[in-house]
C-alpha cells in the first residue's frame, strides 16, 4: 500500500528528530516543543527514549516535522 502524501511515511523516529535537529538546532526546538529531551542536556538517545513512551510528545515531534518538510520541499 502506497503512502504518496504521507511524510513519515518510511521515515523513523530518529530520522525525524536528526531532520529537525539539522533544521532548527536543540535550542530552537527546545523553544518550539518545550520539553526535557530538548531542553536538558540533550541527544538523540533520550529524545528516542521519551517520545517512543509519550504519544502527546511525539505527536508535537511529528507534526513539526511535517509542516517543516511543507515548508522546505526540496530537502
């Protein structure tokens, strides 16, 4: 089954945070999705560990990443 207008589609959970973290930087995310994982000394490690157990969170995760991708086509 085709997902053509799904973003995530294919994409895992840490390719998403990389791709945000690329684009914005652990302060500026931190700022956008003000939580711990972001804001208090943070990795790739704890980000996975947090939003995999909290479904609000990672929500907030993928809905940036969406609408950032809308936004910036080509990369």
């Amino acid at each position: 089954m085709e997902q053509k207008n799904n973003p995530l589609h294919g994409k895992t959970l840490a390719y998403v945070i990389e791709y945000l973290v690329e684009q914005y930087g652990w302060e500026e995310l931190g700022k956008l999705i003000p939580i711990n994982c972001f804001n208090d000394s943070p990795s790739l490690q704890s980000s996975l560990k947090f939003l995999r157990k909290t479904e609000w969170a990672r929500k907030k995760v993928e809905d940036l990443y969406i609408k950032t991708v809308k936004q910036n086509p080509t990369t």
